[in-house]
C-alpha cells in the first residue's frame, strides 16, 4: 500500500535533521517552525519515514511528561536517528535510556546514589586533579606550537573521570572513544555501527564478569553488590547501563568542553566577565548548555495513543522528536535567545532533557564543565585560537555535535 500523496498546495515536510548554518545558531527553520507551527511534520533523513518535531519550550516540557510517550526504540514508529537494520535492533537488549516505567525506574534507582550532589561534592576534588594533570600536559605541549585542545583536555577529562567511576582502565580509552564515534555518527555504515556496538558489548560484558569474582571500589561493582543484596535486574541489564554510562559519560561532556571553551574565546566580552567574576561560572555553564544544546534530538519517543499538542493530533504509533535546541531558543523564556549571555539565569534549559528520562549525569557533567572552564582561564589567562572559525570541523554528521579539532595557543 502506497502512502497518499501530500496535497498540491501543501509543502512537502523538511528532512530532518538540518544542519546549523552558524555553529553558533541552531539550524534557521527551527525559529519559523517554533513561530509558526511549533508541532510539526518532517521526514527523517535515515529513513525516509515521518515524524513530528516539537519546538517550543512549554509544549517540549508538555510532551515529555506526558505517559502516553514511549522512549523505546523497538516500537514501530519510533524515529531513529542512524540506520539500524531491525534484526539487529529487536535482537538486542533496551538499555535504560530506551525503558520505560517500571524497568526504567528500577534501574534509574540502582544509579541515582552514582550521581547525587553529594557524592559530585565528594568527586569535586579528584577532578580537580585531574584536570590540573592534564593542562599541565598541556602547557608542555605548547611550548612546541599550538595544541589540539580536544585532545589534550576536552576528550581525556571526561574520559578519565568516567573511567575511575565505573572501574574501567583508562589504557582502553582509545577503544571506547573509536566505538562510541562509530555508535553516534549518522554517516558511518550500519556494517560498521553493528561491528562497535559488538566489541564494545563484548568489552564491557567482559569487564562486569571480572568485577563479579573480584569487586572494587567503582560503579560497576557497587551496582553488582546492590543487586546481589536486592536482585532487581540480570547481568545483561548491568551490562547495558555499564555501557551506556561509558559512552555517555565522556561524550557529550567531551564536546560540551570543546564547545564552551570556543564559545567563550569567540565572545570577549563573556570571557572577561567570567574571569572577572569567577562566581558567575555556574551560570556560564548552564548558558553554555542551553546555546549548544548537542544532543538535539536525543530524546525522541512515539506516541502510545492518540496525543492532542499544540492544536495538533499526534497519533498512536507515530514518532516524535522535540528539539532541545529549539526549545532552549525560545524567546518566550530565554530573551534574546541567539545571544550569549553568561549572566542569564538558564536554570530552565533543556539540554538534559526533562520528564523521567532526564539526564541521569547531569549533575556530574556541570560540576566537570565547572571545573574545566574555570581551571583553564584562571590558569592560561592568554588562551587563544590558533585557527579562524571558518577552518573547524564540527561534528554536523554525529549525534552529538562537537569539534573534531580546536587548535589553541597562548
């Protein structure tokens, strides 16, 4: 059976995802979309199948609280962001971020403890450390020319740190890094995303046996020990939320650094504010992730039943992605939402997401970007590009949106 025809007077719907002509801005339809028909169809690139874009603040908010929504991504209609041929994707098992109540609250329980304020408070000071080591790396690199920061400081940082989290040796960082590209980049080959996404299966899996016979003092054996005392989920669930907090917890973080740090250098009049001011830091941060807002669609459900939002019916079985980037541009609660303003109170950005599913790492990723940005003005006060704008590679083919390369001197 054909699909009918889009009526001759309608336009057809846009693919999705668009590509942002600034790095700075998010893609231009969003603010006419936002303005003008904030529910609204697009055809998926991946694809080529429909789904519903939602980009308004209040209507985001609505959506993602709303039950009728399910985060898995077996169900048909669900909007995939890269090719999955769907073997493979009934074959494996959901991780948490694709559960729904009640397994998504089981697990959720199992790794909130992980990432409380209080224990980001009792991890402030290793990070610290960690970051110091680093930019000490760093500024021995640089007396030899410029230095790629993503490499030196924005991808080690997080990875380390995630690392002594979850007890994984920081000599397989290359690996992990190499797989979780290959899992998030649209371009690359379902040939190749199947092939990471088995070595890293395999990896993790291999690790979470090992720490069954001989725990330590990391994430993956606390989450061993906890279901020993309560049996809640198997060992493939450990697996799984092991290997989503492995990718997840250096990626996004990684480029949010990269990001942030060019931001800031491509806005004097932030930058000199935050280092007059260093206390304005935390609201730096939360306005750096409110105009980045990377992962724009990483939170893409479909619709259990038939769902009215903003005058417009989303039915049973049809995909939806709400746009964290579009709704954290909207002027009716960011004034003046295309400008960088590190004094703005941006407590309400989305860029974590918002409903059940929200962003379990939130609070470490703002206490490492605190940490980061901080460390790396007050102790490289001449911080500088050491290429124009228009020479950088930003990751418009991934996921996650990020710099390949940011080469800096000082």
């Amino acid at each position: 059976m054909t699909a009918p025809a889009e009526p001759a007077d309608q336009a057809a719907p846009p693919d999705f995802p668009m590509r942002r002509a600034c790095p700075f801005s998010p893609p231009a339809a969003y603010a006419e979309l936002r303005e003008t028909a904030p529910v609204s169809r697009a055809r998926l690139k991946v694809d080529g199948k429909p789904a519903w874009l939602v980009t308004r603040h209040d209507l985001y908010k609505k959506l993602l609280g709303d039950e009728r929504v399910s985060a898995n991504l077996k169900l048909p209609g669900y909007p995939l962001q890269v090719p999955v041929p769907q073997e493979i994707l009934q074959s494996v098992p959901l991780t948490f971020l694709s559960m729904d109540p009640p397994d998504h609250t089981v697990q959720r329980r199992m790794l909130a403890p992980e990432f409380s304020v209080r224990r980001m408070r009792e991890l402030r000071g290793r990070v610290q450390q960690i970051v110091d080591q680093q930019i000490d790396h760093m500024l021995e690199k640089g007396a030899d020319g410029p230095v790629d920061l993503v490499t030196a400081l924005a991808l080690p940082v997080p990875s380390l740190v995630i690392c002594e989290l979850l007890g994984v040796p920081y000599e397989d960082h290359g690996r992990f890094e190499e797989w979780a590209w290959a899992i998030m980049n649209h371009d690359i080959g379902e040939e190749d995303r199947g092939r990471a996404h088995y070595e890293l299966d395999q990896y993790v899996d291999g690790l979470v046996t090992a720490k069954e016979s001989e725990p330590g003092d990391d994430m993956i054996s606390r989450l061993i020990e906890f279901n020993r005392q309560t049996p809640a989920v198997e060992h493939s669930d450990i697996v799984s939320m092991s290997k989503l907090m492995l990718v997840t917890g250096h990626e996004t973080t990684a480029n949010m650094i990269a990001l942030g740090v060019l931001a800031l250098l491509e806005h004097p009049d932030q930058l000199a504010a935050v280092r007059a001011e260093p206390e304005l830091m935390p609201r730096a941060v939360e306005e750096l992730l409110r105009f980045f807002s990377i992962s724009d669609a990483g939170t893409a459900r479909v619709a259990l039943e038939d769902i009215e939002l903003g005058g417009v019916t989303i039915r049973a079985g049809e995909g939806i992605l709400p746009l964290n980037n579009a709704a954290n541009h909207d002027a009716r609660v960011f004034p003046d939402p295309d400008r960088l303003d590190v004094r703005r109170e941006a407590r309400s950005q989305l860029a974590f997401g918002y409903g059940v599913h929200q962003c379990i790492g939130q609070n470490l990723a703002r206490m490492e970007l605190d940490v980061v940005y901080s460390t790396l003005l007050r102790r490289v006060p001449t911080l500088r590009l050491a290429a124009p704008v228009e020479e950088l590679r930003f990751k418009d083919d991934a996921i996650v949106y990020g710099l390949y390369e940011l080469p800096v001197t000082w």
